[in-house]
C-alpha cells in the first residue's frame, strides 16, 4: 500500500484513462493544498477519495473539472489536459459540488432544460434526456416546483440530474452525502451504484464517511495535507492492516507493553493511540486471550477489550496516526 | 427500471444560443420579482409628478418652452437607471450557482452579456409607461414616431451603460449589499446635471459640472427629440458621452468577470 504508486510511470495511455495526474500540485498563495498526487483511474471504475475536511480533496475536485489550473504538473480528464483543453473537459464531464450548487428561483425543470441548452440539446434531445436522468433520480414528481421548497435530499437529487443531463462520460460527486439524513445518503448511494453499473459512467467521488467510500468505492485513495498517503480497493487496504483487530481501552503506562504485544506470533502489529491498544492479528479468536494477559502482565488496567475487523479509519490511522474524524476536526 | 444507455453527447452550443439562454433565464424571473421592476416605474412617476407641481409655473413664463416636455427625459433615465440583474448574477455567486454555469460550456462573457441582453429588453418595457404618462399629459413628439424610437434606443443604450458598475461590483466583490450601493452613483450623475431645470440657468461649480457629465447629454438629445426636431449635433454629443460611458463601464464589468472566471495557478 502505497501512495500513488501505480502511477510512477506514465500509462502507456494516459488519454485512454477516465482521470490521470502527474506530480499534480495546487497552491493558495504559500498554502500548498494537493501537493504531488498522481492518479490513474481507468473508465467505468468508481474511485473514492477519501480524508478529512481541510485535507484538498475539494482543491483536487475543482482542479479536475476546470474550476482551478493546477499549479503544477499533468491533469488529463477524458482523455483532455485541463490546463490546455478546459473546454473539452467541461464537455464530458458532470459535476455535483459539495453544497448543491443551484438556483433556487427556478423550477427544477427549467434548470435541467437550462443546463441541456448550455451543452447544445435540442429541445427533443434534452425532453429525452429529461426523462431519462428523473427516472435515475427519482424526482419526477417534484420537478415543476421551485427549487426553494426541495428538501436537502431533493436539491441533491436534482444536481445529481443536472450532472447527468448532457450524459457525461466522467462524474464528479463532491461529498454527494454530507448533510444528508440516513434515508437520502442510501437513496444517493443507490442512484450510483446504478449510474456506474447500468450505464458505465466513471465516478469520481470525494468522501469525509468511510462507510461510503466502503461501500461505493472499487478503488479509495486516501489523502491527508494535500498528498494521496493511500490506495486500494477498499478490501485490500483493510487487510493490509491484518485480518482482525483487537481494541483494548487501557489505564496505566505499560512501558514495553507493545514490544511484549508484537513478540507474540500471532500478532503482526501493535500501536497506542492514548488508552487505546490496538492490535492487528490474522487469527483474533485465537490472539485476544493471550493479548489480554500480556496487557494485564504489564500493569494495565484493561477497561474494555473488543475483537473487530479493520475499517478504512483504521487504516487512516495506521498511517497518520490519528483518526479521520479527530483530523476533521482540527 | 433500467436506465438505457444513450448516444447524446453534449457539444458546443454557439455563442448566441449561450447568449438567449442566460437572457431567456434572466427574463424568466422578471414577472416573479414584480417588485424588483415595479419600483422602476412609480419612483420617476411620482419625481415627474412632483418637479411639475413645484416647478412648472416657474416654467410658464417662456415662451415656447413645456416644462413636461423638458421633465419627460428625466423621468425616463430615473426609470431605466439601475435595471439590471446585477442582484440576480451576484446571488448565483454567492449560492455557488455561478461556479455550476461555469462547469458548463458556456462561454463566460456570454454570462454576464446575456444577463443585459435581458436588461436591454426590461429597460426598453419599463421606458413604455412612462412615455405613456408624457403622451397622457399632452406631450408629443416633434421628431414624430421615428423619433420615439430613437429615443428609445438612446434610453437603452444609457441603462445599457449604467448597468456594467453594478455588474463590476458584483463579480469583484459578490456582495449583494455592494451592489445596491451602486445605485448612489447615480444621483450626483444625476442631480449635477441639468435634469431639473435648464443648464442657462445653472451658474458657477455646477454649471461647471454639468458640462462634463454625461448624463447632461444623454438629456440634451432627449430633449431635442421631443421638443427641438432633429438636431445632429445634441444627438452625435449624446451618443458620444453613452458610448464613452459604456466603454468605461464595461471595461469594469469585463475586467471583474476575467477575474472571477480565472482559475488561477
């Protein structure tokens, strides 16, 4: 598991990918928010980007759909440089912004119609279409209300829509879920996982939830302070934690706790993070007794100990030491 | 219910159509903001009314001279002075919707040309009741209906050229309450020039003033459509101070849109 990896070299087609960056660099002023990420993310795969508020996936989102020039390096999106070639980028692209970007004097309608005007539909091509991105959406009955009396769930719905309305070949969801109750954050996921299975669109998708990229995401990178620390698919980046963890809340210093913890065979990784000793093992049935009288061997006091499998926060962790919600936070 | 693929593709949509679009949408909103416009016509209604009740019979003693003919002019610069949809364009940057158009393939200066395109359009309507109070209260023209028109372009093209501060102001700033404060542009445009009584009259600084100000040849030509046949040389003056205006103004707003639209490095 590492950071870009796969793309240290340059494909032998970087055109024939959905998205591919090179050493990609965005700066505010001194501020440097994605620094170096290389991506190559084939057509028809959802791809996850994963991390915490503040951490440039929003920055990375908008270089790549032609809202910011990249500071530095190579961005091809659809096969097209966004530095060079914006235009054609924002021809085969749909976008839904993290805050649903519309406006609310309208109708949904007359913002899906005007959207299909922009990108050159006929009115029998966009009357098509119409009909084809409401049955995706699922917002039909509302469509010839005002947009200011939609729900949350429904203006991202209809974003959704508007992304769709010129039947792009890359979509770009900026954290399509933030807000949203439980309800609405399945719906989306739904609408997706049907987009990219039905009709083969690349999805590009920015998360802060890790139970999304989970479950939506074939591959996830994971970025913190602007540069890709992580990717995978979801599956192999938890495993690369180990098969089980084994999460002990402790009192007491321990010293040489983690040492003892890691000579066992059984166990492939031990850290600390305050009182919690988290222990990473292939077989954790087997390793939570021996784990347990080796933690109280040392003095500590065991509070709570629990057998669970590895998450991508765990993951995030192991890697930067802190957890996605407590970087969020800072 | 499986959704089909299909072969529509999104391709450019010609500068024009991009241009009707954004007017078509601007224009949409107009009959659901009633009270944006109808201000636009009571506010110059009631000055109209007002400078000819405590003027007029200063007026009367010159011969020849109609005080309602000299006051209609004003009346309609107070009316399209302002009509723009520069609150509308600074709200869909504030609500992220500007960034939306600007994912799209539109043409960015079709954004903001589109949005006076509509302007254009509301000015020309708003000029039509206020011209119908004049003809109601007996003034014609002298220049007949060909006059009228010109005069109608004239009115346009000074909205036209007044409209491009706000829009500057609200691509610059997007700031809904900077772009009302624009409006206070107006009145020493206004009031420092012969808009109220005849510019013989004025004396001193602000004779001075008036010289210089554009808007005392936007009224001159006006005036001169109305009252004093045709005169090419208060008509090319006018056209010259809206053109200079206009030049100036949408300088501004072009300059403010490159700068909102830049996507930096």
């Amino acid at each position: 598991m590492s950071g870009g990896d796969n793309a240290e070299e340059d494909p032998v087609n970087p055109e024939g990918l959905a998205v591919y960056t090179k050493d990609l660099v965005r700066r505010y002023g001194t501020t440097t928010a994605v620094d170096g990420i290389d991506l190559s993310i084939p057509r028809g795969e959802v791809y996850g980007f994963l991390g915490p508020n503040g951490a440039g996936k929003s920055t990375l989102i908008r270089v790549l759909c032609t809202l910011l020039r990249p500071t530095a390096g190579r961005v091809l999106v659809a096969g097209y440089d966004v530095a060079e070639r914006p235009e054609e980028v924002r021809l085969r692209i749909g976008v839904a912004l993290q805050e649903a970007a519309l406006d609310p004097r309208q109708s949904g309608r007359e913002l899906l119609v005007l959207q299909g005007r922009l990108y050159g539909l006929s009115t029998s091509e966009i009357r098509g279409r119409l009909r084809d991105v409401l049955d995706l959406v699922d917002i039909a009955e509302a469509i010839d209300r005002r947009i200011a009396t939609y729900s949350g769930g429904m203006k991202r719905r209809l974003d959704l829509a508007a992304a769709l309305v010129h039947n792009p070949e890359v979509l770009f969801l900026d954290e399509p879920t933030t807000g949203l109750d439980p309800e609405s954050r399945s719906h989306v996921w739904a609408e997706v996982r049907r987009l990219n299975a039905e009709l083969g669109i690349t999805i590009f998708l920015t998360t802060q939830y890790l139970e999304e990229a989970d479950i939506l995401a074939d591959r996830v990178g994971i970025i913190n302070q602007g540069r890709l620390i992580a990717e995978g698919s979801p599956d192999v980046l938890k495993h690369s934690m180990g098969e089980d963890l084994i999460v002990a809340e402790v009192e007491g210093d321990g010293d040489g706790a983690l040492v003892a913890l890691r000579s066992l065979g059984m166990v492939s990784a031990a850290s600390r993070h305050g009182d919690r000793i988290v222990i990473a093992t292939p077989d954790g049935p087997a390793a939570i007794s021996p784990v347990a009288l080796q933690l109280g061997h040392f003095g500590l006091e065991v509070r709570s100990i629990t057998l669970r499998s590895p998450t991508l926060d765990d993951v995030f962790r192991e890697l930067t030491g802190t957890r996605i919600e407590t970087a969020a936070a800072r | 219910m499986t959704a089909e693929p299909t072969t529509i593709r999104g391709r450019e949509a010609g500068y024009l159509r991009d241009l009707s679009t954004v007017a078509g949408r601007a224009l949409r909103q107009i009959p659901r903001e009633p009270l944006a416009v109808l201000p636009a016509v009571f506010v110059p209604a009631f000055f109209y009314a007002v400078n000819l009740g405590a003027l007029e019979n200063l007026a009367r003693g010159a011969p020849g001279f109609s005080y309602k003919a000299f006051l209609l002019p004003m009346a309609i610069a107070f009316a399209v002075t302002g009509m723009s949809r520069a609150q509308m364009l600074v709200t869909d940057v504030v609500d992220g919707y500007f960034d939306r158009l600007c994912l799209t393939p539109v043409r960015r200066s079709a954004l903001l040309l589109g949005l006076m395109a509509a302007d254009v359009v509301v000015i020309l309507a708003l000029c039509l009741p206020v011209l119908a109070i004049g003809f109601g209260i007996g003034v014609r023209f002298s220049t007949g209906f060909a006059g009228v028109l010109v005069f109608l372009g004239f009115s346009a093209l000074w909205g036209l050229a007044f409209t491009g501060f706000p829009y500057a102001v609200a691509l610059k700033t997007g700031s809904p309450a900077a772009v009302s404060a624009t409006y206070v542009v107006f009145f020493p445009l206004f009031f420092l020039s012969d808009a109220v009584v005849p510019k013989p009259v004025l004396t001193g600084w602000f004779s001075t003033i008036a010289t210089y100000n554009p808007v005392t040849y936007l009224l001159a030509a006006l005036r001169s459509l109305i009252s004093g046949g045709w005169q090419p040389n208060a008509l090319v003056e006018g056209l010259a101070a809206l053109t200079g205006l206009l030049v100036v103004s949408m300088s501004f707003a072009l300059f403010a849109l490159r700068g909102r639209t830049n996507r930096g490095a």
